[in-house]
C-alpha cells in the first residue's frame, strides 16, 4: 500500500534501537525523510547510515537526550515543521512504588508525560496550519492492564493519554491526529532489562520469567518490532486521517479485553 507519505518530514524520538528504531525504519520505507534520536551517538550514526542506505531518503541523527530541553530543542532545530512527530522515550527502571522518591515521581512524569507534551506544543500549530499532521505516541499496554514495578511508567503514560484526548479533538478538523500505540512484550532491549529485573526481585531465573510472560500471550510469542513499526507507518499515513483519539494496543491478544 502507497501510504501516501512520500517527500514528508518526520522526527522519531528515541530511535536508535528497539520500538523507536522500527517506526523510522517503516516511515523511511514509506519515503518519509527522517530525524532520528538517540544518546549514544555512535549507535545512532549506524542507524542513520543504515536507514539511508536501504530506503534512499534523508535521515539526520540528532544525538540527544530528548527527555531535556536543550534535546528538544536540537530535534526541533533539525526539523522545525515535521508533517509527523513519533514520541517516544525509555520509561523508569522497575521498582515497586513505596521506594519512589519525590525525584523518581518526577523524572518520571517528565520523560513519559511532560517531554511528549512539550514537543507536540511545539510542532502542532504548523502541522493545523499546513492542513497535515500525524502524531503518534509510543506509551505501554500497562497503560490499561498495570504491572508490579510498572506503576510510575503506568501513570505517566496514562496522564499522557488523558492528557491528549481532547487536544485530539480539537486539531481533528485540520487533518491532524493525535494517537497512541500501546505495546505488549516485544522482543527488544527494554524486555531483556524488565526480564532480568523481575528475575532478580522475585528471586527466579530469568529464562523462567522470559518462559511465564510468554505463555501468558495468546499468540504464544514476543512481537517483532518491525510490526510495530508498520503499524506506526500507517497511523501516519494518508489514509489514517479518521483515527485520532485512539490508543491502539498490540501485545498478541495478552490483554484480555472485548471493548
């Protein structure tokens, strides 16, 4: 399907790796040019020299930490007029709630909520004025089936949401949407460092962890992150200009919902 996206701009936070890294590999297969972001800047370069070299489109790494203001502000500065903005960030270390401190709320809040508003403050103006605009925001299925350890990453991902519903409401007549994509387990880094981290608080291998979480997956795998990807592409596409308001989950059927 030609997701009619071909000559547009858009900026994928966090996407040296993982999630992040699938989305602008599947808008760049689209013909979309990219901003990428990474911390590690050597990692991110590779990205960068990889997605240019399979799709042909212009990929410009911006290595920073997004989750500062002086991060945004280079993505910003590599591409003050996305048509799309992917946001997306590393959530809090497991941890169970009654060791949060006061610094821990907040740096959480920041990353998964605060960080993902500002920028969309940022860029959405231009995308009503253009009659353009596709934001799509990476949160977590735990956003509506919560895991011990998760609750921070859960609530700040869930205000995020909350957050978002009626500004999605308000940009819709302009062809700008607003939505997010909620991931089950995927195969990536972050479900090594959630499997060694559950392993290590309930004193269990981890490859029984890894063995318990899959079985709890109707589809009895872990997701690939090039579907996750795709499904980024299409939410971004030309065609996906109905949806807005939405978050999307993709976790192989382990959420047991109806509606």
């Amino acid at each position: 399907m030609d997701l009619g996206l071909k000559g547009r701009s858009a900026i994928v936070c966090a996407s040296s790796k993982g999630l992040g890294r699938a989305c602008a590999m599947a808008l760049a297969e689209a013909g979309v040019n990219i901003v990428i972001n990474g911390r590690d800047a050597e990692g991110l370069a590779k990205t960068a020299a990889e997605i240019a070299a399979k799709y042909g489109v212009k990929v410009t790494p911006v290595a920073a930490d997004v989750g500062t203001p002086e991060g945004r502000l280079a993505l910003l500065a590599a591409c003050p007029q996305p048509d799309i903005l992917v946001t997306n960030n590393s959530g809090p270390p497991l941890k169970d709630f009654r060791a949060l401190s006061h610094d821990d709320l907040v740096a959480g809040a920041n990353a998964n909520m605060f960080t993902p508003i500002e920028l969309i403050q940022k860029v959405i103006d231009g995308m009503v004025e253009r009659k353009f605009g596709r934001i799509v925001n990476i949160t977590s299925s735990s956003v509506i089936s919560p895991m011990m350890g998760l609750d921070l990453s859960s609530g700040a991902r869930a205000g995020l949401t909350a957050f978002l519903a009626g500004v999605a409401r308000q940009v819709a007549h302009a062809n700008v949407t607003i939505n997010q994509i909620m991931p089950g387990a995927f195969a990536t880094d972050r479900l090594v460092q959630a499997t060694t981290a559950q392993a290590k608080m309930r004193g269990v291998s981890e490859a029984q962890i890894e063995e318990t979480r899959r079985n709890t997956i109707p589809a009895r795998r872990f997701g690939d992150a090039a579907e996750f990807g795709q499904l980024c592409a299409f939410l971004s596409s030309a065609q996906a200009g109905y949806i807005t308001g939405q978050s999307l989950l993709i976790d192989g059927g382990a959420v047991n919902l109806a509606f």
